[in-house]
C-alpha cells in the first residue's frame, strides 16, 4: 500500500472513529437528560398520576373557544383601600396602631393578632373591625405576615364573598386585607413581597388567604401560583348555575359602567362591552351564543379548571357548589373546614335566614349580614333565551360532573 493511500485509510478510520464517539456521546447525552430530566418537578408530571385516570376517561367536548379572558390584558390596577367606602365609627373606643394600614374591615369574629371594635356603617349596620396588635405584641405572639395556603380562585359572581364573609368568622382563618388583591392577574408586576404585605397577620395555627374571583379565568395565573406560592397550596372554586352566573354578571356590570366609578368602569369596560340588554349580550344577531363575551366564557367551567389541573392535583381542588351554599351554607362551610384541617367550628346556630335580604346571615358571634349590593334583583328574561344558554351550557356541565364525580344542584333543574 503506497504512502498516500495509507494517509486515506487512516484519516478513513479516525473520521469513522470520531463520528461513533460523538454519535455516542449524543446517545449518552440524550439518555442522561431522560433520566435526570424525568426527576424534575414539572406540574404536568406532578399532577399527572393522580388527574390522568379521570382526564383520559371524561367525554370530552368536541372544542372549546380559543378565546378567554386575561386579566393581565387589563393594565389598570385595582382600586387602594383609599377607594373603598369609608365607615363611620366610635374614634374613643377604637385604638389604632402604627400599623393601621392593616386594618380589617369586614371581619367578623376576634383574632390571635387582631382586637376587634364594633362598629355601625352609614346605613346603620352592625360590622366588626379588627385593628392589628402593637408590632411588639405581634412579634411576641409569633404573628406574622404569610403566603396564602390557599386560595379562593373564582368563580364571579357564584359566592365567593358569602364564602369570604362566612370563613372570616373561623378562627383559623385569616383573610387578607383587601377584598380581592388580584396580584397573580392584574398586579403581577410588582414583586412577591407586595402581595405578602397584603396578606394578614397570622399565627402558625392559622391559615392565610384571599380570595380573587378573576384568577380562576386568568391563563397564566395557575402557573405564577405554582411557581410563586407553592406546588401544595390548596385551592377553592365556588361554581354555580352559569345561565344564573351570567344574567348577575350583567346585572353588576350594568350597575358598575353606571355608576361614577372611573376605576372600576376602567377595568370592566374593555372586558365586556356591554349592550343595553342581556339577551343582546349573548344572543348574536344570526340566534347563535356569544360564546366571546364573559358572560358565557366564565361559565365554561371545565374549559377553565383544565387549565388548573394542569399544575394541581385534584384532591388539593375543592369546588363548593354555590347553589348549595346560598341553601344551605352550613353543610358547605363544613366541607372546607375539612378540606383545609380546621379546628371544627360551625355549627348550624350560627346562621339564620334572613327574610328580609333572601339569604342567610351570621347569628354568631354577633349578627352580621352581607353588606348592601348583595342579591341584586335580576331583570325578566326571555324564555326562549334562557332554554336555549341552558341547552348551550349542559355538555359542559356534564363533562365537569364526570370528571369531578359529582351532581351539581342546578345541573337537576
């Protein structure tokens, strides 16, 4: 074999070389990110072996919407405390801290951290405000500002302020100081410590949390709450008779766009575009739904919670039927008490039906009602109208009933 040929054959046989090793090497490669990739905690292969069963079985609907309604799509931040509504109280009995940015309004029974004052609103009902202790008793007491363990994510307009005002008045829990800090949607620009502030002061024994409807409708809300608060935080969704869920929405948002406002008109405008009725708003001129206003894109129930099942298992979910919660909000308040290990507290005389507003009231620890706004009257709608968003609505329904393996009360109508 000639020199040259020689050269060929051996730069043959290394290149040959050099390309089994790389090609190994990229085999290897490949294996490693498998195996060490596969012990990453990513939320679909968190939740994946306790929701695939029930997912996979579900008879789904053939599609749904590409729309949604993205709170991040609103630039306008909610309203401070400074625009909520000023109450009136005895100044010579209440005692405020260097800390009354924390005060509570709403509140119903005495906290760990917290005194409680009464107080009489303009419109002669009785509240409970609680003022946070002096920060030298705070840190003596171990009180501090925490993370929510769980949230009350939606759904609007189905009862999560009833929820609000009834779990205020457990013990364990501590809502925060806004009614809704809407962070993980329209405030997610500022940082984690922003929302920590906003949260109350609570024991070890105590559980924090808050409660923003519009998250359960936000797309990228699940994930900022699994990556920001933590993968095991547990979640609450109030779901009700969406037809029911649509014509309150209207009635509130028609309410809102009325009033002077600017704030609140500034956030709901761009979402819902109203027209002057509500058969206008989700019946199109050619007598199909509306499926892209909010007032149907919030009652697909099973589009949205798919999302959040993405990034949390099923048993960390509990949805509260609303209509049976406005029935019989005992039985309800007993469910989460036992969803979230709470000391048992209800009981049934700590409620009453009030004739007068339609809805159930606090006996206990002192009377207290939902404040006025609540159970607006709702306009008469067209029959045709309502059968035909019934119709709509009950495939959707009944994949939520499949998967979460339950009946609905308004789902029996």
């Amino acid at each position: 074999m000639s020199i040259s040929s020689r050269v060929v054959h051996s730069f043959v046989k290394s290149c040959r070389t050099s390309s089994a090793v790389l090609f190994s090497a990229f085999i290897l490669c490949c294996v490693c990110a498998y195996i060490f990739g596969s012990q990453l905690v990513t939320p679909s292969k968190r939740v994946h072996d306790e929701n695939a069963a029930i997912l996979k079985d579900s008879v789904r609907v053939n599609s749904y919407p590409s729309y949604g309604i993205h709170g991040e799509e609103v630039v306008t931040k909610s309203p401070s405390r400074d625009d909520q509504q000023v109450y009136s109280w005895n100044v010579s009995t209440l005692t405020v801290q260097d800390n009354d940015s924390d005060i509570i309004v709403g509140a119903n029974t005495n906290k760990t951290c917290y005194l409680a004052r009464e107080y009489t609103t303009q419109n002669g009902e009785n509240r409970t405000l609680l003022v946070p202790r002096s920060l030298s008793e705070l840190e003596k007491m171990g009180c501090k500002k925490r993370l929510p363990g769980v949230l009350t994510v939606g759904v609007k307009k189905c009862g999560t302020g009833a929820l609000r005002f009834f779990m205020n008045s457990h013990p364990q829990v501590m809502f925060g100081v806004d009614v809704e800090a809407h962070y993980f949607d329209r405030n997610y620009d500022k940082n984690i410590e922003w929302y920590i502030q906003k949260m109350p002061y609570t024991t070890q024994d105590q559980i924090s949390t808050e409660k923003t409807p519009f998250y359960f409708v936000s797309a990228d809300v699940p994930r900022r709450i699994f990556e920001d608060i933590s993968p095991d935080v547990k979640i609450i969704m109030v779901m009700c008779d969406p037809v029911n869920r649509a014509i309150s929405d209207f009635v509130q948002v028609s309410e809102v766009l009325k009033s002077s406002d600017m704030k609140r008109i500034a956030i709901v405008s761009p979402m819902y575009r109203l027209k002057a009725t509500f058969e206008d708003n989700v019946i199109k001129p050619d007598g199909t739904i509306n499926v892209h206003t909010p007032l149907i894109d919030v009652g697909l129930y099973i589009k949205h919670i798919r999302r959040w099942l993405e990034y949390f298992s099923l048993r960390q979910i509990l949805v509260i039927d609303g209509e049976e919660l406005k029935k019989e909000p005992y039985m309800e308040l007993k469910k989460i008490e036992n969803f979230l290990n709470l000391s048992p507290h209800f009981t049934k005389d700590h409620f009453y039906f009030d004739t007068e507003k339609g809805f159930f009231c606090l006996r206990l620890p002192m009377r207290e009602c939902l404040p006025e706004g609540k159970g607006r009257h709702h306009p008469k709608i067209n029959e045709t109208v309502l059968l035909k968003l019934r119709k709509f609505f009950k495939p959707y329904d009944q994949e939520l009933e499949f998967l979460l393996n339950r009946t609905f009360l308004w789902s029996k109508v």
